[in-house]
C-alpha cells in the first residue's frame, strides 16, 4: 500500500501537504493499518480493505459522511471496529453520518432509522420508537429435545396466517405473532415446544413493517422453494461421512493459509465454515470444492479422494458463489440449458431437470438473467447449483447483499434440502444464520479455533456466549491472545 491509496485520495481532495503527515497517522492508527502500509491493497483481507476506503474517504474532515452497507460481506471483528471508528468520529470531530445497513444491531446504534421497501418510506423516528410497534408480539419458543431449531422454525414461518417471522437464535426461536392470533393459536402450532414472552427488538419492528408492506402492495416476496417437491430425498449412506478432512494444509509460498485442518461431514448435514475476513475459510472452501489442490493432508468428498479425482468429484458437488456467476445478458432458460450441458445434461434428461428447477424456484424462464432481483439472482445460482442433483452443495457466502426476506425464504430452502439427504457446506458472515447449522467450525490464521454444534460453540466461548455474534468474537480473540503468548515465549 505504501500510503499510495491515500495519497491519491488526499490529491484528489486537494489536502495540502503539511497536513498529509498527521492526518494519514491519525487515520492508520485509528483503523489498525499501520502495520499493513506495505502491503498492496488488492491482496487485503475484505475487512481490511472496507478500513483502507474508510480511511481514504477521511483523508480530509467532511461535514458528512455517506456509508453504504459498509459491513456487506465483513466479519463480525472487523464490522465492530469500524464501528469504533465510526462512533469515535461523530464524537471527537461532530460528524454527521448517514448509513445504510441490513444489520439491525447495527441500526439500533443511530439517533435516527428510516425503514425503505421497494423504495417508499414505511416509517421513520428512533430505534426505541419505532421497535415499540412489535410490543406484546415477540416470544421465545424452545424446541423438543432432539429437534433442530430450524425444523421449528421452519413450521411456525409456514404458517404466515399467525406468525409475521422466526428465527433460530441461542438454540430456540425467536418468533412474532400476527395481531389477530391468540396464544393458543400459537401453542397448538408448536404442539409440544413451550414458549413465553420475550422483549422487543428493532428487527422485530422491522420485519412486521417489511410483511405488511409486502400485502399492502401485493407484492410477494421469493417462496421457498421445496427439494421434496420435485426429487425423492437421497438414500442415506449410513453413518459414513461425505467428506472427510485430516491434516489438510495449503501453503501459499511460505505463508500458511491453513495448518493441519481436520474434520467429518455427515449426509444431509449442514456445516458452517466460519472465521474472520483472510482466516483461511475460503482457502479451505476452495479445496473442498476441487478447485484448489492441497499442499498435503487427506481431502475425501462424496467417497472421492480429491488427490487424483478431482474432476469426478467436481460432478457429485454444486456450487452457488457469492457473486452473480451468471450470464447476464441470457435468459433464464438459456442460463439453465448452458449449465445443465456443462454438467453432462443432455436431451430429456436436461429438459426434465430444467422444467424441475423452474418449477421449484418460481422462475420465470424468459427473464433476463441480469436485471433480476437480488433474491431471484440467487434463486437462479441455486438453480444451476442443484440441476444436476448434486450430493453436496457448496454455498459461499450466499446471503450477502439481499434482503431479509429473501434471507428467509433461502434457509426455507435449505432446510429442505438438507432434510431430502442433500450435504450443505456454508460460509457465511451472519453469525444468527450460524444458527440454522447442525455443526460450525471456526478458523483463524488458517487454524481450527472450534467445531461442534452451535450450542457447544457457544459453551466454549464462555460467559461472552449470550449469541452467536458474541461467541465468534469471543473465540477469535481468544485464539488471537493464544498465539501472542505463544510467539513471546
């Protein structure tokens, strides 16, 4: 980087050059990036360059600073210090910032939040005020011994006529009943699963708005689309895993992406690959996909070893990137017809599989692939994904970018999936969507900090485990502090 970044954008600002010294101290102190002035900016971890362009916008003191979503696709770690930044700012230089966000713990620390859907203002006022619209609607139900949190979940966002929204959190549910249904309504929907009140939350407000405004408008948002609608759930492999990880490192010159990874994935499982921006978690992800050949270790997928048959395993696995990967100036239809040829699909088969996908994703196939809604983008991604009937889908960071909504209807998605036999190997950077895993390992530095189900996650990272966001900071500074001990020894 060499201070190249903010220079050109001190020139840019016409920032004069006695002021450059102090004012590019200030920001690189503030934002932890001195130490990384040598390194180019490209090869940043993506919390790290969201910090870069922070302190490039800052190189002169505005009057107004303009954030939007500044914390897509960031790490809990990194989106909690530029929230420091951010908060020492409006403190020590009175500067006013506007932001837009998806995340609602992030909302809540402004003095004032405006609630936008399909581009009308539904409301507006303080966080306090607005969160109060969902008082008396909001509870906590806990799943029967065994069940999963997302199986509750999902029955009680199946049944819209009396619950506006659930979502698995701290190994329950959080859930919020319409108006117009009584509590016993309610009890007979989770028929065993005891619940009780719970206080508010911003979220809450938000979700009720964002569902009304959808009936209001008859708009709908993207359906969940169901596996068990159009395939018969896969035959079970017993208690064999899917993929299979020992030892696994990948070294990049001198430089240790990941050391000596170890890990099972059962069928039908949902796994969750978790760790901050450059932890390793994309390397790991790279080479379970068959992309990226392994230094040494063993690496087995759908009973392949991906040694010498990564290209036979690459045909048993699916895979949605965090980017549109598409084509966006051909249709829906052409979309799935090139991919479908591409993994092997030909005449009836191909056809078949696409009237499948169509149906089961409430696409309309003479779209243009391009101008799709966010939601619908994915909706397609996941379709290409799974026209081959893939063992194991592969999802990187899925989620980021869209809209609460269609968060919703994807993890519908995926729960049936997994429930018809299919593997899901997840990363993601929503730490409440940890939630909907069965198992979640987390890395750093390209070491395994922890792996086990979300509740022993959360009990390993002690008192800070209230929730998931908390738990991963936790175990990440943890493993941090571990490694400064053990390099002063």
């Amino acid at each position: 980087m060499k201070n190249h970044n903010l220079d050109l954008y001190a020139d840019l600002h016409g920032v004069p050059q006695e002021e450059r010294k102090e004012r590019f101290s200030r920001m690189l102190e503030m934002t932890d990036m001195a130490r990384f002035t040598e390194r180019p900016a490209g090869k940043l971890s993506g919390g790290m360059k969201q910090k870069l362009g922070l302190a490039c916008t800052l190189v002169r003191s505005p009057d107004l600073l303009l954030l939007d979503e500044p914390s897509v696709g960031v790490d809990p770690l990194s989106r909690r210090d530029l929230w420091k930044i951010v908060q020492q700012l409006v403190e020590d230089e009175k500067l006013s910032v506007i932001i837009s966000t998806a995340y609602m713990d992030e909302a809540e620390r402004c003095a004032q939040v405006f609630v936008m859907n399909n581009g009308k203002l539904l409301a507006e006022g303080p966080p306090a005020d607005l969160q109060s619209q969902a008082k008396g609607l909001t509870f906590t139900a806990a799943p029967p011994d065994r069940m999963p949190a997302r199986e509750l979940q999902a029955r009680l966002i199946d049944a819209p006529d009396l619950i506006v929204d659930a979502v698995p959190r701290g190994g329950n549910v959080s859930f919020i009943r319409q108006k117009n249904a009584n509590e016993a309504q309610i009890a007979e929907l989770l028929h065993d699963a005891p619940f009780e009140p719970r206080g508010e939350e911003l979220e809450d407000a938000f979700m009720m708005m964002l569902r009304q405004h959808e009936q209001e408008s008859g708009a709908t948002a993207p359906k969940p689309a169901t596996a068990v609608d159009t395939e018969e759930p896969r035959q079970r492999n017993g208690d064999k895993p899917v993929i299979v990880v020992r030892d696994l490192v990948r070294k990049f010159g001198d430089f240790n992406a990941v050391a000596s990874t170890s890990f099972d994935v059962a069928q039908g499982e949902i796994f969750g690959l978790l760790g901050p921006n450059g932890a390793g978690k994309t390397t790991t992800f790279r080479m379970l996909c068959g992309l990226l050949p392994a230094t040494s270790g063993h690496l087995e997928v759908a009973g392949l070893n991906l040694r010498n048959a990564r290209a036979e395993a690459r045909g048993r696995i699916g895979y949605v990137s965090q980017k549109f990967a598409l084509y966006g100036n051909l249709s829906v239809l052409q979309n799935l017809e090139f991919f479908g040829g591409a993994y092997g699909l030909r005449g009836k088969a191909l056809r078949s599989r696409i009237a499948a996908s169509l149906k089961q994703f409430d696409l309309d196939p003479a779209a243009q692939s391009g101008i799709l809604p966010a939601g619908y983008k994915q909706r397609l991604a996941m379709a290409t994904g799974l026209l081959h009937e893939p063992d194991i889908l592969f999802l990187d960071e899925p989620t980021s970018g869209i809209d609460p909504l269609a968060r919703r209807a994807f993890w519908r998605t995926i729960t049936s999936l997994a429930k018809g036999g299919v593997t899901i190997i997840i990363t993601t950077h929503f730490m409440e969507e940890a939630e909907y895993c069965d198992r979640i390992a987390i890395q750093d530095a390209g070491e395994m900090l922890a792996l086990g189900t979300p509740r022993e996650v959360r009990t390993q990272a002690g008192d800070a485990g209230t929730d998931m966001n908390n738990a991963f900071i936790a175990i990440v500074e943890q493993g941090r502090a571990a490694r400064d001990r053990k390099h002063a020894a």
